[in-house]
C-alpha cells in the first residue's frame, strides 16, 4: 500500500475511533428500527378483541423497553464497578462520603441505559401499531367519547375491531378512527423525543457549567480515561497469563511458586472506587490518586482470598 494511500485509512480510523459514540447509537437506532418492523410485520398479531387489546399492545410496546433497560444496566461497566461488594460494605457506594458524586454517578449510568428504551418507544409510537391495538381495547367513557364522539352508536361496541379492519362501520368511518388513533401514537412519539433532547441539552449544559475545569483539559481527562481502561485490560491479560503459567509450572515441576509481586486487596479496592475529576486534585483516576499517594502501601497480596462459584472461599 502506497504511503498516500496509507496516511488516508489512518484518517478514516482516527475518525472512526474519534466517532465511535455517534457511530454506536447510530447503530443502535437502525437495529431499533428493524427491531421493531420484524416485531410489528413478524410476530405482532393484534387479538382485537376489548378484553386482551390493552394488555397485549401495551406488553409489545413495554416490554421490549423493560428488557432493553435492563440490558443496558447488565452491561454497564459503571453500574458493577459502583456496586460490587456494596451489599458487605454500602460506603462502597459512596466513598469519603461523596454522596454528590455518587447520585451523579447513577444519573448517568441510570440515563445511558435509558437510550435504548427511549429509542424503541420512539420508534414504536411513531410507527403506532402497538399502540393502536393498545388503545382501542381500553373501556374508560372518556377514551370511547374521544374517538366516538359524533359517531354512529355502533362505534362504542366496534373499536376493539378498528385495528385489523373488521369492523361493521363503514370504511369511511373506520378509516377515520385508525388515523385518530395513529395521530395519537405518533405525538407521543415526538412528545418523548423532544422532551428527551431537551432534557439531554439542559442536562449537558448544567454539567458543563458546573465544570470545575476548562473545556480542554476535560476533553483530556476524557481521553486518558479511555487509555488507561485500554491499558489496564491489556496489563491484566499480560500478567494474568503470566502468573497462571507460574502456578501451571509449580503444578507440573512439583515446586515452591517463584514469588510474583501483586497489589493487596487494599490497593485493588481503592482504584475500584468510582472517581469525579475536579480542580482541588490534580489526578485523572483512582488509579493515578493511587499510585503518586506518599504513604502507599507496597505490601504484596501474600494469600488472595475469593469467592467460586459454588460459595468456597479459595485462599
């Protein structure tokens, strides 16, 4: 490959890595789409009937949310990192007493893991099948006079039907109570979208007003935050792999383990600890905090003791 050639696939990548955020939900707001049609063409068959309308429209519109929330807080790196071990020791949760720190910590994991739901719901009103079926099956006076009033008498007892088009109103009239209903669905739709941007430009505003630092060095500390997790993940595969082949070879040689130098459990608790950048402390992480304090403790970890999966604690 020509050097041209070569320094134009290193700006593509460095955009790509630069964007990978923007990339991520755009990603994530196509599978939503797709998601959805293969739902709404595939699997979704609306019983239209007053009884099961409600509870079965609004189970394909929620429930999809309900599990992708869920998903989004499994996965959350934050989330395990905040509450792992909280249950022995609940001031893991907040550590020097930072009680700030910590309820914005679970704002923006809580608020990351709502993206997808807010995505589905979105696309799922705009779309309106779930909810027409939804809707149609609720027997409150005040929804049945929204949409039959003016109507023919015998549209209290045929709205249940107007989802799949077997009604004996005229088509005229039917017509007419599907785009009510369609209309409905897709303001909440819009409703929710522009309410989360507002909600996302207020919220980033207020953070980055609060900043306690400027623009540049936040971008930084941004920057390093994500080397350093690159770093940490590639030094614990160099030497996890190291000390298992120490232990395989004590193992097989039938010999005393050479001694392997590892931080305590101390030392592991406190750059675990979730971290908030301000101007009072020139360090970037736990880790760095950790690593420059004066009275660090360079006691190696003589007898690590964990948990298996069967409840036996290992030393």
């Amino acid at each position: 490959m020509s050097v041209p050639a070569m320094d134009s696939f290193k700006t593509v990548l460095r955009f790509l890595t630069n964007q990978k955020s923007t990339i991520g939900y755009s990603f994530m707001a196509l599978l939503t789409i797709g998601s959805e049609r293969i739902f709404s063409m595939v699997s979704f068959q609306c019983p239209c009937n007053r009884g099961q309308n409600f509870a079965y429209g609004i189970t394909f519109l929620l429930g999809p949310a309900v599990v992708l929330l869920a998903l989004g807080l499994f996965i959350s790196t934050r989330l395990w990192r905040l509450c792992t071990g909280c249950c022995l020791n609940p001031f893991k949760l907040c550590p020097r007493g930072n009680f700030l720190g910590c309820a914005s910590a679970l704002i923006n994991i809580l608020s990351t893991a709502c993206i997808a739901p807010i995505m589905w719901l979105c696309v799922a009103l705009l779309n309106g099948t779930f909810y027409e079926c939804a809707v149609s099956g609720l027997d409150e006076n005040m929804v049945v006079d929204l949409f039959c009033k003016n109507k023919t008498p015998a549209c209290r007892e045929e709205l249940a039907r107007v989802p799949c088009g077997k009604t004996q109103l005229s088509a005229d009239e039917n017509k007419e109570l599907l785009l009510m209903l369609r209309a409905q669905s897709q303001i909440l739709g819009w409703s929710i979208i522009i309410i989360s941007a507002v909600a996302t430009l207020i919220g980033t505003c207020y953070k980055n007003c609060r900043s306690q630092v400027s623009y540049l060095q936040l971008t930084f500390w941004k920057i390093y935050v994500v080397k350093e997790q690159e770093k940490l993940e590639t030094f614990a595969e160099e030497y996890a792999t190291k000390l298992a082949e120490r232990n395989l070879k004590s193992f097989f040689d039938n010999k005393h383990p050479e001694a392997f130098p590892f931080p305590n459990h101390k030392a592991w608790e406190e750059i675990s600890a979730t971290y908030t950048f301000t101007q009072s402390e020139q360090y970037y992480s736990t880790l760095q905090r950790y690593v420059e304090r004066v009275d660090r403790d360079y006691t190696p970890e003589k007898r690590p003791v964990l948990e298996s999966e069967d409840g036996i604690e290992m030393a």
